[in-house]
C-alpha cells in the first residue's frame, strides 16, 4: 500500500553580510533537519495515495494543503496532526491543485477539472464557486484589492473572485501564453508567468 507524507524542513542558517561576523554550525553556514509526517489510516478504499501538493499558512498557526488525488483540503499542526476535509463526497477526482490565505481569513484553493474555486474556513467549511465555463484555474493568490486572483492557463485569463464568490476574467492579449502561477508584487500589482517564456503583469 502506497502512502504519502507531508514534509518538515527546519533549517538552521548564519547568513554573511558585509562588515558583520558569521559562523556556522561546526564550520557550515547551515545546518539541516528533515521531519516526515504521515498521513493518519485510510479509512476510505478510494483514495489510497493522497498526493499531497500545494502548501500555505492559515490565520490559524497550522499549515492547510490540497490533496490533488484524495479529494481533500488538509491540515496539518507544528506538532503534525493531520486533519482532511473533503471537497465533495465520494468525489475523489475534484483535484485541488494551488491554495493560498485569503483576506477574510479562509484558505481558498483552485480545482480545476471542476472549473471552481473552492473556500474552506478554518472550521473546515467549504464552499465552491463557478469559475466559468471552460476555465480551469491553476494558481491562485490574494491580490490587494481584498479579493483572491487566479490564472486559467488553457483559456488564456487571468481570473477575479470576489470573497463573495463574484468572478470577473481579464483575456492575455498574447495568444497560447498560458498564464500558469500568479503572485502579488510590491507594486500591487499581480505577476504571472507564462510558458511562452514571457512575465505577464
């Protein structure tokens, strides 16, 4: 039986910085420990190996991250408690793909062969949103307009969701970009990479 884990990397560093004295831990610069934690017993037949992917810290002190074939949002303590909510009943091909913290305090992720953005409270309440017909969002991230922006590479958008759950999707004017991630910079503005080999802002 396959399982899957989720990782802990704690690292220990002395940066250098000009004019400031360093040293490091038996002569290294940095010195590293890594944890496993494993995922509690299945308890269900159909999702036998969760794959854990997208990672992001809640409001909550914990750690929330999508389970791309268990159907499941999960989250996981300092301490490493796991907990799993799923996304919709006996629908273990909902795929979450990308997670980020949103403004009202909820983790909201993307599900994309589903065409919907989900939102999950730290009670572990979810709701789902339609992101339109034919999008497949990917990445997703809070802009600094207190809403959560998303990319739909196979349509060629950039996508809005209101916390109220309102879409609004913005084309690419390059053709076949395929916006893919999506981030805030300190401009406020949002950054997106796109596999043509371009930056879209």
């Amino acid at each position: 039986m396959k399982r899957r884990s989720v990782f802990r990397l704690a690292a220990a560093m002395v940066l250098a910085f000009p004019g400031c004295a360093h040293a490091g831990a038996a002569g290294n610069p940095a010195s590293y420990a890594v944890k496993t934690f494993s995922f509690p017993p299945l308890r269900r037949e159909d999702d036998e190996d969760r794959w854990p992917g997208d990672i992001a810290r809640g409001p909550d002190g914990a750690l929330w991250f999508t389970e791309l074939n268990g159907g499941s949002i999960g989250r996981i303590t300092a301490a490493g408690d796991i907990k799993e909510y799923r996304i919709k009943p006996r629908a273990v091909d909902a795929r979450p793909g990308s997670i980020a913290l949103g403004p009202d305090g909820a983790l909201w992720f993307t599900i994309p062969n589903f065409h919907e953005i989900g939102r999950i409270s730290t009670a572990g309440r979810i709701t789902e949103f339609p992101a339109g017909e034919d999008v497949h969002p990917s990445d997703i991230a809070a802009g600094p307009d207190r809403a959560m922006w998303f990319t739909a590479p196979t349509s060629q958008k950039i996508g809005r969701i209101t916390t109220a759950g309102r879409v609004t999707l913005y084309p690419v004017r390059t053709p076949k970009s395929f916006p893919q991630d999506i981030t805030l910079g300190d401009d406020g503005a949002l950054w997106v990479t796109e596999r043509i080999g371009k930056i879209g802002r």
